[in-house]
C-alpha cells in the first residue's frame, strides 16, 4: 500500500531531519514508528501528509502505486490517507458537523459518489460518535474550540471514523492523554481496523501500544530508522530507552 | 505559502460592465447654480431648494475631514459631475415601461425588474446613477398603507412627510459629505411604514452608478411608524473605471414608538484594480434614531467593495428601553482601505446597544474600525456590548481598532473585547488533510469568522453575501 525508498526531508531553511527512510506498509498492518525527541517521527507523518511547511529533498514515495510526494494535500486525504494531528487546530464559527460533512463530500465526490445531505450525514454521525464515546452535542460546537485535550484527541479518531481511511497515520495521539481517554481513543481504532486499511502509530512512548498492538516496530533515530522488529521491540525499548540505539555513526560525526 | 493566500483574493470583478445608455448629463463643476439646476430638473418645492441653498452654502464654508485612517490624492470637487441620468428613465407608468437596456443592466446584475421574475418576497427599488429607475410591487404595498417610491416622487407626492423628517437624524449641517449630499442629492428611495403594520416583504434598493466622472449622491429615508416593522436591504455595483468616483450618500432612519427598522447592506462597489486606480471613493453618513420608547434600529453591513471606504452606522437611542444594533463585516483587499465602524448614543434610560465588527484584510489591505459609544448622563442603566475582531490573511495589510468610549453615568455599563488573528496555514492545512481544497479551506475559516454577523442578514442576503466574500478573498491564500 505505501512504500517509502529513501525519503528525505527538512523544515524551513535547515538542514535534513529525514535522512533516508525506508518502510513498506502493506493492507491490513499496523507500524509503531517510535524514537526520542526530535528523531524525526513527526517530521515523517507530516511529510506524508503533504504539510507544505516541511520540504522534501529526496526520495520516492508511492501511496498505492501512485506517487504521493506530487499530490496536493487534499488529493492524498482524497485518495485515502489520513493524519491524526498531535495537536488538532481550531477554527471558531465553523460547526464541528458542518467541517466534518465538508470532508466526507468532498472524499465521496473525489470518487465520483454522489453528496449526502445533512439528515443523511446525521446518521452516519451518530453511528460514529458512540465509537469514541463522544456527546452529539459536540457536533454543534465549533471544530476543536474549546475542546480539552482529550476531546481533541477523541475528535480527530471520530473523524477517521467517519471518513474511513485506508491509511491512517496516528501523530503522537497519545500525548497529553490520561489513561481512560488512552483507552478510549485506543479501542476506537482497534475498531477501525479492517484486512483493507493500515495504521502508523507515531509514538514516544510504550504504552499506547499496550492498547493497540503494532505487527511491526520501528525505531528512528536522527532521522533514520536505525531497528525494525516485532511488538516485542516495544516492550524492550520500554526497559532500556533508546540510548542503546543510537546510530554510532552520528557519534562519530 | 503565503502566495496560495494572494491567489485567493484575486477574482475579477464581475459587476464591471457599462451600459451605453443616452444619458441627460450636467456639466462638471459644483456652485449655486448647479444646486438650482439639479432642484429644478426634479420640479422641486421651494423649501426643498432652500434647504439645498443652505446645506450648499454651509459646505462651502467646510474642510474635508482627514482624522480617518485612509489616504488618497485630493478629490477635485469641481472635476465632478453633480447630475446624470437615463434620459429614458421618468415617468414610467408601471415597471414594464423600463428601458430595455436599463433592464439588460439590472439581469446583469441579477435583479430583475420584471416584477413576475422577481425574488419573491422582496420589493425593489432601482437606482441608475443619480436616479430612480423603477420600483417593484408598489401598489401591494399601497393596500397596507406603505409608502415605498423614489425619494423624488415623494417630495412631490409625501411633501409633508418629506419635510418632517428630511434632515431630522443627519442635518445638513452634520458633517462635509452629509452637507454635499444634502445640497447635491439626486435620488434614492422613500419608505413609510405606517403605526402598527409589519411590512411584509423586505424593501430593497439597488444602486448602480454607470456614467464616467459622475459621483452618487443618493439620499434615503426610512420612517417605521408607531408599532411598525420593516426590513430594507441596500446593493450597490459601479462599472470597472480607471479613475475614482466619488459616492457620497445619506440615509437616515427614524423608529417611533415600539416600532423596528432593520437595515442591511451588502456592499459591493468596484473597489479599484491591483494596482489602486481606480475605484469608489464611499464616503456615506449613515445614522438612525430610536425617537420612541421601546423602539430598536439595527445595521448589517458586508462591505467588500470601493477603493475607501469611510462609514459609521450609528444609532441615537433616545427613546427609553430603546436598543441599537451594528453588526459588520468589512474586508480590504489590494489596496482597498476602510475605515469604518459606528456610534452608538445612549440619551434614553435602559437603552442598549450590540456592536459587533468582523475586519478582514488580505493583500496590502488597510482595514480600520473607529466606534464611538456615548452614554449620556440621563440614560440611567444603559448598556454596551462590543466585540471587534480583526483576522489577517497575508503579511502586508493592516488592521486598527478605535474605539472611543465616554460615560456620563455611573449605572451604565459598556463592554468591549477585541482580538486579532492571522488565518493560520496551519488551519488551512488541517481542513486540506481532510480532503478541503485550500479555496474551499480559506473560504470556510472566513465564514466561521463572520458567522455572527451572517446569521443577521436576512435569507435572500445571507448566501449572496458569503459567496461575495468569497470571490472578494479568491486569490489571497498562497
């Protein structure tokens, strides 16, 4: 489904954060992408989201054998890919269910499909909202205004499960999480998991995959992923930290 | 990035059209004796030519204002043309006698005249340069008592009313434009809502300058008797031209007892082109007064247009328990320049007043709001709400908040809030991730801004003034 060769990137005017990913994600998997601060994880899951803060400098990225790195921001959620934001934005006066049937007209007409009205998308919604044990009356306040961490976090699962991704891309959402909202956020897209979509878990930490169990760990660091392995790769890093991990060639440097 | 913002706002105009239409045309310049032709042209009572005399006589003697936070090249009051219209215009006998290509004019701009075609529910009023052209379902309103015709007609036909009420709220002293207006008036509509009866439809004008090198001057009065309700909605356009045109107009709203007026705008005159040439010069008083207990007036304002824009809406709330309103949106774009905002005036007890403004400015946009709210010693229990927001699309235009606030007595309670944002790429990049395109994106962020002043339009308004916005912005998002 998504393969990435070689990917290399920046922000602004520096110097590369990406120096060379390389990862394959096929139909039905989940990755942990985890590592220290500043490794380059969210660098990775905004770059594929297409944020036109961050500049690619090489590489190849192929989204269902199409390549990713051309599309516009809009064409890649279009075609399927979604991003978790580690922090949702704000838009006050604009309705959280007005924004949210915006995005799934705008997916369905991408694909040809005909618009559904706001009584139709009322039902989907109200299939949604239970999956992240959220209050319809959130649907009326405006996107993300005002909203606590946690109903964020919550805010940005009901929308990938309204919109149903074939590849959804989780940035950090589980900073800033207590343990009952981890869980609620974590059953949510243990829920949405089908054979046909993959998952990315963006991770600093162990515990949200406590929850959701990766098939595959990788671990970044400055800006390369320096150890794959199983869900047991997790539980080690948990015990050792990362220090273990880091690339002896950037010690050198 | 910043680019996709500039490619937002950078639609063209699409209202830039000119008729060709034989036009009986004044010379340029401006003395008594244009005063005496425009009265005489119109067949006018001698006390309407004397007020003229008087207002043109105490202009003379004025400086034009320059404390507004706007700039432009000194305006040659005698290179302008004081009078201009359709030679085809007057008399009609009803709205089919409309000169075709009057007619052609108003399709284009999607009001028909045809009274059949007509949005339902809402009776116009068309004004081409510096006269009335036609006014829809007159004789309807005539069987309620409403009185709702060219300001022209009624002088000659409500001379009473005219007289009573002409200059009562803005006297022709009030200030250099309103005593310019009051000597150079040409046309603009005349609506009496007689005690007790709620109008039906909203009364709506239409103005369209066309003539080169000729300035509007239109002067509008409303009057909602004791108990009455009406709703008016005011568009204006102007054809694309390369030099500046002056719209110097006046409207004055007057509510008795228990009685409401509801006025909306929806401004779009030609607003100049990238570079800033050319463009309306929209330097208009505008001012209601809650005579009656009781009473409430409210102006919305969506001005997208002119190339200056110099505007203050106010409201003397004199009767007691009686409540002013202003709700605006205003967006500079290019080179546009606003400086607008309004007064409110609380003399009468329990008086309240709600000021919301909404600024926008995008390009090297230059967006100023200036209000004033005054609590007068006797309007015991007065209360004031304002919020002022401003957002910033782009980083070379401005915004300005001047809020004047003077309190005679201590029960009075006036608020205000202000804030300034920018419109966030990363907002825009949220609403992108979730398959928005940018220009959907920034139109959606902008509607959220204005939603408060919005859902004050009225129905027929409401969308034509969203979309507006959004052609007005197309090109300023990078």
């Amino acid at each position: 489904m998504l393969d990435i060769r070689n990917l290399q990137a920046k922000v602004g005017g520096g110097s590369d954060i990406l120096k060379g990913i390389n990862l394959a994600v096929k139909a039905g998997e989940v990755h942990a992408v985890m590592g220290p601060n500043g490794s380059g994880k969210s660098t990775l899951a905004q770059v594929l989201a297409g944020n036109p803060a961050y500049e690619v400098t090489g590489g190849s990225v192929t989204f269902d054998g199409t390549d990713l790195l051309g599309m516009q921001p809009e064409e890649r959620a279009q075609a399927g890919l979604f991003m978790a934001f580690q922090y949702p934005v704000e838009i006050p006066g604009v309705s959280n269910a007005y924004f949210l049937r915006s995005a799934y007209n705008e997916i369905r007409k991408a694909h040809g499909e005909e618009e559904v009205d706001p009584l139709e998308f009322l039902d989907i919604m109200e299939k949604n909202l239970a999956l992240v044990d959220m209050d319809p009356s959130m649907m009326n306040r405006s996107v993300n205004s005002g909203f606590s961490g946690g109903e964020k976090k919550r805010n940005e699962i009901l929308q990938m499960a309204v919109l149903r991704p074939r590849l959804a891309i989780l940035d950090e959402t589980d900073s800033g999480l207590d343990i009952d909202a981890l869980r609620i956020v974590a059953e949510g897209v243990n829920k949405l998991r089908r054979p046909d979509n993959a998952t990315i878990v963006v991770t600093h930490y162990q515990r949200l995959l406590n929850h959701i169990v990766p098939d595959f760990v990788h671990v970044l660091s400055a800006g390369r992923i320096v150890k794959s392995g199983g869900k047991e790769l997790a539980l080690e890093l948990e015990e050792r930290g990362y220090d273990w991990l880091e690339s002896p060639a950037e010690f050198v440097a | 990035m910043s680019s996709s913002i500039e490619n937002l706002v950078n639609r063209e105009y699409k209202f830039g059209f000119v008729t060709d239409i034989d036009a009986d045309t004044i010379p340029a310049g401006l003395g008594e004796d244009t005063v005496r032709v425009i009265s005489a042209k119109k067949q006018e009572p001698d006390w309407l030519l004397d007020w003229r005399l008087k207002a043109y006589r105490r202009w003379t003697t004025m400086k034009e204002p320059h404390w507004g936070n706007v700039r432009y090249e000194p305006i040659d009051y005698q290179g302008q043309v004081y009078y201009s219209a359709p030679r085809t215009a007057k008399p009609l006998g009803s709205m089919d006698d409309v000169d075709p290509k009057l007619r052609e004019a108003y399709d284009k701009l999607g009001i028909p005249l045809k009274e059949q075609q007509i949005l339902a529910g809402v009776a116009v009023d068309a004004v081409f340069d510096s006269v009335s052209v036609g006014t829809t379902y007159r004789e309807q309103l005539a069987k309620l008592g409403i009185i709702f015709c060219s300001l022209g007609e009624a002088v000659r036909e409500y001379p009473d009313l005219v007289r009573k009420y002409l200059g009562s709220v803005v006297p022709y002293s009030d200030n250099f434009y309103a005593s310019l207006n009051s000597a150079v008036f040409s046309d603009g509509s005349f609506v009496y809502v007689p005690p007790g009866v709620r109008c039906p439809m909203e009364l709506s004008t239409y103005f369209r300058i066309n003539a080169a090198n000729t300035g509007q001057f239109e002067r509008t009065l409303i009057i909602a008797d004791q108990g009455a309700y009406v709703s008016y909605l005011e568009g204006c356009t102007a054809p694309k031209r390369a030099t500046h045109q002056l719209h110097a107009a006046v409207v004055e709203l007057v509510a008795l007892e228990n009685a409401t007026v509801k006025y909306s705008t929806v401004q779009n005159w030609y607003a100049g082109d990238e570079e800033g040439r050319g463009g309306i010069f929209n330097f208009v008083t505008k001012r209601g007064k809650c005579a009656g207990a009781n009473s409430k007036i409210s102006w919305t304002q969506v001005e997208t247009g002119s190339a200056i824009t110099w505007k203050y809406p106010s409201v003397i709330l004199l009767g007691d328990n009686s409540v002013g309103e202003f709700y605006s949106v205003a967006v500079v774009n290019h080179h546009q320049q606003a400086d607008t905002g309004t007064k409110m005036l609380h003399l009468g007890r329990n008086t309240r007043s709600t000021i919301v403004s909404k600024g926008i400015s995008a390009g090297q946009g230059n967006n100023s709001y200036r209000g004033r709210v005054y609590v007068g010693p006797k309007a015991a229990g007065a209360r004031n709400y304002t919020q002022c927001d401003s957002m910033l699309i782009g980083n070379r235009c401005g915004a300005h908040t001047f809020p004047y606030i003077e309190v005679g007595n201590d029960t009075a309670q006036v608020e205000h809030e202000a804030s300034t944002s920018k419109i966030g790429e990363d907002q825009i990049f949220y609403l992108q991730q979730r398959g928005i395109s940018k220009e959907n994106a920034v139109s959606m962020i902008v509607a959220g801004f204005c939603k408060d002043v919005f859902k004050e339009l009225p129905m027929e308004f409401a969308l034509e003034a969203q979309q507006l916005l959004g052609i007005t912005l197309e090109g300023s998002v990078g």
